[in-house]
C-alpha cells in the first residue's frame, strides 16, 4: 500500500513539472481545422440532444397511445 501511494505522488509531481515547465507550442491552427472542430462539437451535442429526445419521447408517447385507445 505504502508503494502505490509512493507512486501516486510520484506521478502528480512529476505531472506538475511538466505543465508548469512547458513552453508554448507556437503552432497555427488555420480556419479549415477550426470549422471542423466547431462542427465536430456540435454535431456531438446535436447528436447527444437526440438521443435523450428518443428516450424520452418513447415513453411518453406509449402513455399518451396507451390513454387514448
């Protein structure tokens, strides 16, 4: 136990070390590579949107089917 616990702070300082010692990459992420993360994003959240609209949807939708007939 005494070991893991060893390596746990080895590594959080060793990951300390490496972010507040880093430099900036200095590199160019051009119009064509933006778009496509924004599109990327949204289409994940469009598409997580319609997920949870079906499975809310199903149920209630049977409710309202089940109550009429």
């Amino acid at each position: 136990m005494k070991q893991l616990s060893t390596f746990g702070t080895l590594f959080i300082l060793s990951l300390l070390l490496v972010l507040l010692t880093s430099q900036p990459a200095m590199a160019y992420v051009g119009p064509g590579a933006g778009l496509a993360a924004i599109g990327a994003f949204f289409a994940l959240v469009a598409g997580i949107l319609a997920a949870l609209f079906g499975f809310l949807w199903y149920p209630v939708k049977r409710l309202y089917c089940l109550r009429w007939q």
